[in-house]
C-alpha cells in the first residue's frame, strides 16, 4: 500500500468521516487534476475494503473500515465540522486532537484540543443553538477542570503551567460569564482574520 492510501486512511479514523472534498484539500490540491486522481484512489481503497463509502450526502462522504459511526448517523455533521476546523486552521497549528478525554469522564469533554499560533485552545464546535442554561453548565465543567488542577499536567505544559484558552465556534453569540479566557467565533476563517489583524 502506498503511504497516501495510508495516510488517508489513517486520516479518515482519526476524523470518523471525512467528504471527497475534504480529501482532495487534505491530499490532491497539488495535482494536475485533483478531482479525478481523489476518485480514482478512494474508489480503489473501497474495492478493496479499506474504507467505504456513503452517497447520502453530496459530496460523497467516507468512513475507514471499519468504521466507529454509522453511515446515518446523526454525528457526521459534528465530525465534519471538527474537521473544518483542522482544515481551515492547519497551516497554524501544531497540535490537534479530536475529543481528547480530560480527567474523569463527564469533568470536560472538548470537540478539539489545538495548538494555534503558540497558544492552547480548547474548541467547541457548535452547530446546534444552546439555551442559556445548557451553555451554562458546560462552561461550569470546563470551570470545575481548572479546578482541577489536572490540566498542569499536560506534556505540552511549558515549566509556568497555564490554563488553555475555550474558543467557541457558533453562529449563535452567547452571553458568558467567567474568569476563564473565552472566545466566541463564527467559523475557523473568522479567528484566522482576527489573528491576522491582531498583529
């Protein structure tokens, strides 16, 4: 197997589902014909069981096989959106894990844990509006973590330990009220303009 076919395979555990497009940004930008090389590669990766496919959604979306979500799964759009993210923002960050799992389970779970531009994030990708008491208590969770203390022990921890700033990416503004660095954005572009302008 050529390291391309596994490196979007890999690629395509580590985000659960990713679009043809998505895969042509990620891997055959720089080809002649970006469109045509993608689907001669995804469509000899399915014939031969490596990943599968699911023409529900236009572009086509891929899962690797075999996969932690179903093809009509209510989660795709999330995962999409947290991949976005990684797309958008890739060419300034260092680190990035998917719902990395912070201390005991329920404490805080974040969609992404990045490294932009020298800082820390915690990400919150929201495609869904929430109430203001349910923004509330996932603010309160990230609030209990720093608590904590556990966050200081990350291995990216410079020898002064710091509490990694939340940004949230939503169409809807939220009033938030907190001691901890929050920042509201509407999509990854919008930081990416933001930072621009900021230095």
């Amino acid at each position: 197997m050529k390291n391309r076919d596994q490196e979007i395979i890999s690629t395509l555990e580590r985000f659960k589902c990713l679009s043809r497009d998505d895969l042509i940004t990620l891997f055959f930008k720089d080809k002649k014909s970006p469109i045509s090389n993608c689907n001669a590669v995804l469509r000899r990766l399915r014939d031969r069981g490596h990943i599968k496919q699911s023409k529900r959604h236009n572009p086509a979306i891929y899962f690797p096989n075999p996969s932690t979500i179903k093809e009509n799964s209510q989660k795709i759009a999330h995962f999409q959106s947290i991949a976005q993210l990684f797309i958008t923002l890739r060419n300034y960050i260092s680190a990035f894990d998917i719902e990395p799992k912070l201390g005991k389970k329920g404490v805080v779970e974040p969609d992404a844990f990045m490294i932009f531009n020298n800082s820390p994030y915690f990400c919150e990708s929201q495609l869904t509006k929430y109430d203001l008491k349910t923004m509330k208590a996932k603010i309160q969770r990230y609030e209990n973590f720093y608590y904590s203390d556990e966050w200081r022990k990350f291995p990216w921890q410079p020898k002064e330990p710091f509490f990694p700033a939340i940004a949230i990416f939503s169409d809807t503004h939220y009033e938030i009220d907190s001691f901890l660095e929050i920042y509201q954005y509407r999509s990854a572009k919008e930081l990416l303009q933001l930072s621009a302008l900021q230095k």
